[in-house]
C-alpha cells in the first residue's frame, strides 16, 4: 500500500538558463539536506523532501527576460533545515560561490527560533535555507 504524502503543496518546478550548472548546484544543496532524488532525465531533475514536497529544475526554453529579483512574479523559495548546524553548513557549502544575500543569524521578528542564511541560485533567485 502506497503512503500519502504529509506535504499539502504538491511541488515547485523552476525553469533556470544553464541546467547543467543549476543540476549540480541544486544537487548539492538538496543532498545536504537530505532530499530524495527522484529524477534525472538530462534537461530536467526533480527532489522531494522527507514530507514529499517536490522542487523540479528545468532548462528553460526562453533564456530571456532575466529573472529580477523583487519584480512581479517569483521571489524566493524557502526551504528548511534541521537544525541550526545544517544552515551553517549550507552556508559553509555555497560561500565563496555565489552571491550571499545574508549570512546565517536569528531572525526573532519572524518567530523565536528562526535561524536562516539567503543566497542567489546560479540564475539569481533568491534561496532561504531556515531552521524554525
């Protein structure tokens, strides 16, 4: 008997200009935190967290406009840690990569606990990687 995932939203698909170098860096990430691959089929790969919701990456078919953060349309995506040690280390993993938009500290104007870090995908979109 198949289990219902937990996760109410289903899944995000992001279209990004180079997919090679946006496989390996999503790559990355999502192992460290502890994603599940589920595909990989050359122009499109996709991972589920523990809960079963989805973020696929896809080439996109139109490499213009460039994504500009903060104008209509997509902002950021969120995702959680476990703890506070798997920021940093997400942190410790993309420095020196890309552009970080916040290094990790607390945030108590959001709610107690939250511990994120932000930082650019390799086509500027914003990513938050958050312990609450």
């Amino acid at each position: 008997m198949q289990t219902k995932s937990k996760d109410p939203l289903g899944h995000l698909k992001l279209s990004v200009r180079d997919f090679g170098a946006s496989r390996t860096f999503y790559a990355r990430l999502f192992d460290t935190l502890e994603f599940k691959q589920i595909s990989d089929k050359g122009q499109s790969a996709g991972w589920v967290t523990k809960d079963g919701f989805g973020i696929w990456i896809a080439q996109a078919e139109i490499l213009e406009p460039k994504h500009v953060f903060s104008a209509p349309g997509f902002h950021h995506l969120c995702v959680k840690a476990s703890s506070e040690s798997q920021v940093d280390q997400i942190y410790d993993l993309v420095k020196g990569e890309i552009q970080i938009f916040n290094p990790p500290k607390k945030y108590p104007e959001y709610t107690p606990d939250y511990y994120a870090v932000f930082f650019a995908d390799p086509d500027g979109m914003k990513i938050e990687v958050a312990y609450y």
